[in-house]
C-alpha cells in the first residue's frame, strides 16, 4: 500500500470512518499507482480533502507541497508513480523566507 500523511487540518477533512481507520497519526493507505489513479483515488473517498489540495486539473494547489518518501517535489506531478512502501506527504506550504 502507498501511505499518505496528511497535517492535523487536512486530516480533519477526511471522513470519520476513514480518521478512525488511519494506519498511524495522520496516515493513510491508497492503492499505488500513477499520479492519475492516486488523485482519482483521493477524490472519490475523500471529496472535500480533494476540494482543498487538488485543483481541476488534478495538480496540487499552489497553497501545498508534496513529499515524496521525504523528497519535495515541486512540479512534473504528472509522471510520478508510486509503489507499495512509498510514503507521500500533502504539507501546506508556507511563504516568506
């Protein structure tokens, strides 16, 4: 299974049986897979989360980062793909310097 972490108000969007099911703090598993599937995946079980970090096109909001297994990524989500064991994190991003 992929796990996605997720912060304490981005968890909070996600349902109550799906927070009770969390395979750690904050943590939850998905089917690996392409980024096509895994947004898909996101915006099926857990709509408003979907709402807040991905926009129309299937990219993430410009207001979050991604983390794949501890590596920021800042673009070419398109061709990432995950596999069982991989972890990703949706972090919001912060500005300033």
């Amino acid at each position: 299974m992929l796990k996605l972490k997720l912060s304490a108000p981005l968890f909070d969007l996600l349902p109550e049986n799906e927070r009770q099911q969390a395979c750690s703090p904050r943590t939850i598993s998905l089917n690996p897979g392409s980024w096509e599937e895994v947004t898909l995946e996101i915006q099926k079980r857990f709509p408003l989360l979907a709402e807040r970090v991905l926009t129309t096109s299937s990219n993430l909001t410009t207001s979050c980062v991604l983390a794949v297994n501890n590596d920021v990524i800042k673009s070419g989500y398109t061709s990432l793909s995950f596999h069982n064991g991989d972890e990703i994190a949706i972090i919001a991003a912060m500005a300033g310097g």
